[in-house]
C-alpha cells in the first residue's frame, strides 16, 4: 500500500470515527495541479462541526507534524465554539490526539 492510500485510509478511519461522536464531517482538502494550499488554512484535513460545537482536525499517519503551526494558530484564533486538532493514527495501535488551545498542546494518547 503506498502513502496516499494509507493516508486516504486513515482520514476516512478519522471521518468515521467523528461522524459516529455525532458529528457531520467535511474533507476540507483539494487537490489539483494549480493548487498551493491543499488543506484548510494551510493545516487541517477535516471540519466536524455539531451543535455549538466546530472542530478542525489534521490527520497524520505514524507521527505527528511539528506543533509550532498549531500552536500559533489556536493562538491567534482560539474560540470558545471552535477547537483544533491533530490526530496521528499508528498503526496497529490506535489514535493519538492533541488539541491545541491557547498556544498549548494537550495530549490524548489512546494506543494500545
């Protein structure tokens, strides 16, 4: 299996995963050839969104990108409805999560 389709399997683990938490979920990516900015704002895959609830969630297989970006965005846009994630499937293990509030990582690591 090559890293696209690893990857399109693990986003559509993440849709699945929110949707059954209540959530409707939007793939915020696009591709093409005149694309520069594939993901939403530069850093997330998914927009979950449920009453009074907005997530914008980054999706990453085996480890997490550098948390400098997410930081200095929650930063800059921290909202009391809206939160931002990064989940990092691993496989044969499970979700590790971190959202960022304030400029601060918190870590959720539910592997096995």
């Amino acid at each position: 299996m090559n890293s696209r389709n690893k990857g399109n399997r693990n986003q559509r683990k993440a849709i699945e995963y929110f949707e059954s938490s209540g959530y409707l979920v939007s793939k915020a990516e696009r591709t093409g050839k005149f694309e520069k900015e594939k993901d939403l704002f530069g850093l997330f895959d998914l927009a979950c969104i449920k009453k009074g609830e907005m997530l914008l969630v980054q999706v990453t297989t085996n480890r997490p990108h550098t948390h400098k970006f997410y930081k200095e965005f929650s930063k800059k846009y921290h909202n009391n409805g809206v939160e931002f994630w990064q989940i990092v499937w691993y496989d044969r293990k499970g979700w590790r999560k971190f959202l960022y509030k304030l400029g601060n990582a918190i870590e959720y690591d539910e592997r096995k």
